[in-house]
C-alpha cells in the first residue's frame, strides 16, 4: 500500500469548492426554473460535490485499481436501484 | 509431497487457551467470536420465540381474547424484526460462517480480527437499543416498516426501532467485508478458488449481498426517521413525497437480504450433501456459480412484493419475469443435490436428516414464491396467510433447518464433544413433523382468503389455526431438546476426535477443538474439495472409509 501524502492545500480547496456548491444548491432552490430542470439543476450540484468527496476526501482519486473497481460496481449497483425504480414510475401512466 | 499426519490431540485449544470474562470479551479469535454471537443470536431467538407463542395462541380462537388488536400488532411486528435481523441474518454468517470460513481455507483468522470483534460489539448495541424500544413501549408497523402508517400515523417506538437496526446493519456489512477479504487473501497454499468447500462459495456470495444491500436499508431507515420526525417530504405526498417509494428502496435491501438468509443454508447443504454421501457435489462449479447468481440476481427482483401496491403493470411484468428467472440458479442447487445422493452411500445421521429435509421444504418454499411471481396469482394471494407459509418454508424450513444441520455437524469440532446421535435424530425428526404441521395449512388458509396481520377471523378458519398452533407447539418441543443434550453435552459428551466423520476437508485435519492458531502448521492442499479415496484404497471401518485421503 503506498501512501499518497496530499497537500493541506488540496483539502482547503475541496472543502472551499463544496462551501460554494452548498451555497449555489440554496440559491438555486429559489429560482424556479421551467420543468423538469429544477431536478435537474439540483442534481447536477450534488452529483459534482459527492464526486469530489470521493475522489479527494475518500482519496479514490490516489487508489489502485482494485478500489476503482469497487467504486465502479458500487455505482452499478445504485444504477439498477435507479434504473428498476424508474421502471415503475415512468411507465404508470402507460396504462 | 508429506502425507497427512493427524495431529496429536494437545491439551490446549481455543476455548482452554486463556481464562476469565475479558478473555472472551476482549477476544480476536474469530473462533471465540463465533461462539459469541452463538450466545448473543440463541438469545434473540428465544425472544423471537416467546413472540411467536403468543400469536400462535392468540390465533387458536376466531375471536380476540389473549390480546388487544394494538398489542397483536406490537407482537408480530417484534417477532418479525427480532427473527429477521437479530436471528435470521446473523445466524449462520456469524456464528458457524465465522468458526468455519478461516479453517475451511487453511487459515489462521480472518483478515481484520479486530473489526470481527467490532462487528460483534456493534451486533449488541443494535440490539439493546432494539431491546429498549422494545421494552419503552414496543413497535407496531410490521417488520417491513410500510409507509405513511411508519412515518405518520403509527404511535409507537419507530425511530429507535429502526435505530437499532440501522446500527445492527453495519455488523453485517463488516462481517460481509471480513468473509471477502479472508477468501481472496488468506487461502492456504494450493487452495485455489475451484478447491474451495462449497460453504465458502455460499459466504462469499453472501458477503457481496451484505456489502451491496445493506447501506440501501441504512439509508431508507434514516429517510424514514427524517420523515418521522421533520417531515422533509421523501415518502410522504402531503409534502411532495411517494409512500411507495419507500416499498422500492425497501425491498431493494430486503429481497437480496431473504438472500443473505438462505445461501449460507445453501452452503452448510453443499456440505452435509456431498460429505454425508461421501461423493463429490454433482456439478461443483454449477453449484459454486449458482450462489454467485443469486446473489446478483435476487437484486434484480424486489419489485414483486409491489405487485398490488400501485406499481405500474409494465414494472410488474419486468419483476416477474425477473423473479421467475431468479428461481433458476436455486433449482440447479436443488437438481445438484439430489443427482449427488444418486447411487451414493448414504449415511442418516442427525445432520444429514436435516439436509434432507431442508431439500424437500426449500422446494416448497421456492415453488411457492413462483406462484406469488405470478401477477394474477398475487393479486389473490398477497397479504395472505399463503404468503406467511411461504416464506417461513424458506426461512425455517431452508434457513433454520440449515443451521441445526450445521450446528450438528461441527458441534465435535466446536466444541469437542459428540452431541447423543440418538436424541439428535428423534428431535430432527420432531421439528420436520412439528414444522410442517404449521405451516401447511398456513397454505390453505391463505389460499382461502385469511390475511396475514389479523387475530381476529371467520369461525370457519378455526380448525385450521388450530392445526398450525399444534404444529407450533411440537416445533417448539422439538427446538427444545436440542437446547438441552447440546449443553449437556459440553461436558458429558463422548469425547471426539479431530475427525470423528472421516472426511477429508481441512477443518478436520486438526484437533478438536482447534488450537488458537487453528492449525500446527500451516496446510498445503494437494486434493479437489470433496475428494474421497476411492474405496478399493481405503479399509471399511464401520460405514465409514476410515482414511482421510492421502494424495501424492
Ligand atoms: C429463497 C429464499 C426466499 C425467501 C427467504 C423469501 C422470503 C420472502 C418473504 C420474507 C416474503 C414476505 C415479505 C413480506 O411481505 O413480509 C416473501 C414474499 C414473496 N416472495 Fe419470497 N422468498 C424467497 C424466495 C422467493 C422466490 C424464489 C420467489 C419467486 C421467484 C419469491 C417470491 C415472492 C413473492 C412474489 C412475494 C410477495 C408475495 C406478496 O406479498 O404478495 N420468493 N418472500
Ligand atoms: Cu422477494
């Protein structure tokens, strides 16, 4: 296991980047915006935020392989919890 | 290559190694720990236990005179949670799963040692944080925690409920994560992934369940308590929210959790199948594999207990397909089994029986759960005793039987002592009648219309619950006897040797019970899993081959 050292630097801005992706959520929940981009708007700021927990606090961004792998099926995973969801809510209106 | 030499019995063992509480509580023998949880999850059974008692007596009579509709609803729901996240889940992972995955691959312990311990510290405050709420006042939502009666309307002890779960879920997930790294990692030399005992096949398909699944129940639970208590608006469409959104995440957890339950008693089968008929596993890597499938697969069909839940018809089609596909990788295990007791030599001791009868109820209990993946079918029987019959044909008839087959089967090497043959098998014969005395007309009364959750019924049902009230009583006759010749025969038992079965797998190549280290040296496999010596090589000793193969 080698150990990647990252600079305090790299923390402060990650945490400063989050800082502002937080202020943005709020600011973007009072605008409404047309249709369906609310969700989209919203979903967008946290998918970045949680990327970067993972890449630099989680440091997966300095992990072999292996932990990429992991990661990769934990995503997987998620997708079929979304995927089968969406199946029900997307098609009740079919019939 | 060196040939086999049985170790001579030393004095000291895992259990006489070392003295005094803080021994054992301070303990990192994964051996040690399993006897911990061995303890810990006896005693929620027998919670669970009392529970089902007073349902079982409640529902002897159509009317309701044991106990009030609110405590009726208090009193399946704590069976219900008890059994399945405090007996069902832990039960053959933590106890024999712990004892067995180390010695099985020629190890030492598991990989984290310290974190087996944690996950068993956390196991505790799980459940004494469950055990308070209980006694605070209790929970009445059923086991599955439906929304919005959980999030609303229910006035009992929901959140600490579902925070002692939450807790109990990160022992499993540990557990889970222990088993992985153990069985890639640590396997002893010549130990190959193909060489494994089917068992270990079972953990670890069950590991990447516990890994996968259980963060999902952590979560939802969580969203569930937010909702309770702030009403953020997830499951609740006053405010935005979809009650059955909570079904979703629910089962996304639960459906591969009944997983989690019944493949490590696929496992402990595998074993007592092919050792008991002293022959390889028909098709061992078809049974290796089918636990790898169902693990992946039984996430693919949570969607059947939404059937009359207001899910859309096209979902439901989608997860009924998916459900009867699912049942595939199950019936290749049974087909295997059964071609292995083809021609074999066939021995009926305790742990065999109960393998037996695990085959033939698995069956009912899987065939069952095809009738429910049947939309129309469903749409009759959901909610029904029929639906109760089901999955307790697989989580006592398959799981529960499992686990005594095992507990059985490795009692000389956990403890060292022989278990009385003869009350063995009249006990395995008494939970086989007891058991399905229960659960059978469960079947026949959910299929007539008696919905599960109910104490009170029409006076035609009576002969009927009477019948499973019987059979609940033998059951628990028959679970009793166990509990008592196993203590006594910690100290009273014949003596058993390292290998009192002849077998060849590594957990009896070493003394019983194990040394600390497991092993006085470290094992060099040179035989496939289940490799007995051909009998023209071996000298018949009783029914058994006396000799453990010796292969150059
Ligand atoms: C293999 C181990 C299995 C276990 C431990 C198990 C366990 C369970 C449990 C606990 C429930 C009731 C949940 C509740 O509402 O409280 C259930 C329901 C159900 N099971 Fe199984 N099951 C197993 C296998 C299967 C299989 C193989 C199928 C179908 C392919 C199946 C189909 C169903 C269906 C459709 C329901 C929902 C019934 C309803 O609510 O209408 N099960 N099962
Ligand atoms: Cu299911």
């Amino acid at each position: 296991m080698s150990e990647h050292i990252v600079p305090v630097k790299v923390y402060v801005s990650i945490f400063l980047a989050l800082m502002v992706g937080t202020a943005v959520t709020v600011l973007a929940a009072f605008q409404d915006f047309p249709g369906a981009l609310n969700v989209i708007v919203a979903m967008t700021i946290a998918v970045v935020k949680a990327t970067l927990v993972v890449l630099y606090f989680m440091h997966v961004r300095y992990s072999a392989r292996l932990i990429w792998v992991i990661v990769a099926s934990a995503l997987f995973w998620m997708g079929i919890l979304f995927a089968l969801t969406f199946s029900d809510y997307w098609t009740r209106g079919w019939l | 290559m060196e040939t086999f030499v049985p170790p001579v019995p030393s004095r000291i063992n895992y259990i006489n190694a070392q003295y005094g509480l803080k021994s054992w509580l301070l303990t990192k023998d994964h051996k040690r720990i399993a006897l911990l949880y061995l303890g810990s999850i006896s005693f929620f059974f027998f919670i669970g236990g009392l529970y089902a008692m007073a349902i079982r007596l409640e529902l002897l009579t159509p009317q309701a005179d044991l106990l009030q509709s609110t405590t009726y609803n208090k009193v399946f729901t704590q069976h219900g949670i008890i059994m399945v996240f405090f007996f069902l889940i832990p039960s053959i992972p933590a106890t024999l799963g712990n004892f067995l995955v180390p010695m099985m691959i020629g190890a030492k312990d598991l990989a984290f040692p310290r974190i087996n311990l944690l996950s068993w510290y956390i196991y505790m405050l799980g459940g004494i944080v469950t055990i308070y709420a209980l006694l605070a006042g209790g929970v009445d939502t059923g086991w599955t925690f439906y929304t919005p009666f959980s999030t609303t309307f229910s006035n009992s002890y929901v959140v600490a409920t579902g925070l002692g779960i939450f807790i109990n879920g990160f022992s499993s997930i540990l557990t889970g994560l222990n088993f992985i790294v153990t069985i890639h990692t640590m396997r002893a030399p010549g130990m190959t992934w193909f060489r494994l005992p089917l068992f270990i096949w079972a953990h670890y398909a069950t590991s990447l369940i516990m890994i996968l699944g259980t963060p999902v129940i952590a979560i939802t639970i969580l969203l569930l308590a937010f909702e309770r208590v702030a009403h953020i608006g997830i499951f609740d469409p006053a405010v935005g929210g979809d009650p059955v959104l909570f079904q979703h995440l629910f089962w996304f957890y639960s459906h591969p959790a009944v997983y989690i339950m019944v493949l490590p008693g696929m496992g402990i089968i595998s074993e007592l199948i092919a050792n008991f008929s002293r022959k390889n596993i028909f098709g061992y890597s078809f049974v290796a594999f089918s636990s790898l499938a169902i693990a992946v697969f039984g996430f693919l069909v949570w969607g059947h207990h939404l059937f009359v839940a207001s899910q859309s018809v096209y979902a439901g089609m989608i997860f009924s397909f998916l459900s009867f596909a699912v049942a595939i990788p199950s019936a290749i295990k049974v087909f295997n089994w059964t071609a292995t007791l083809y021609k074999a030599s066939i021995s009926y001791d305790t742990p065999m029986l109960y393998a037996l009868g695990f085959i033939g109820l698995f069956t009912i209990g899987g065939m069952t759960g095809l009738f429910l993946a049947a939309l129309a079918v469903d749409v009759h029987l959901s909610d029904t005793y029929f639906v109760v019959a089901h999955f307790h044909y697989i989580m006592v008839g398959g799981t529960l039987l499992a686990y005594l087959g095992g507990l059985h089967y490795w009692w000389p090497k956990i403890t060292g002592r022989m278990y009385p043959e003869g009350w063995g098998r009249f006990s395995a014969l008494v939970v086989f009648i007891g058991f399905n005395l229960t659960f059978l007309p469960q079947f026949i009364l959910g299929y007539m219309g008696m919905p599960r959750r109910y104490h009170v019924y029409p006076a035609e049902f009576q002969v009927l619950h009477v019948l499973s009230t019987a059979g609940a009583s033998i059951l628990g006759v028959g679970l009793l006897i166990p509990l008592f010749y196993l203590m006594w025969s910690m100290r009273y038992g014949k003596v058993a040797p390292g290998n009192p079965w002849h077998l060849p797998g590594l957990e009896w190549r070493t003394q019983s019970p194990p040394p600390t280290e497991n092993f006085d040296y470290t094992p060099v496999v040179t035989w496939e899993a289940y490799e007995f010596a051909p009998p023209e090589e071996t000298e018949v000793v009783g029914k058994f081959h006396d000799k453990v193969p010796e292969k150059a």
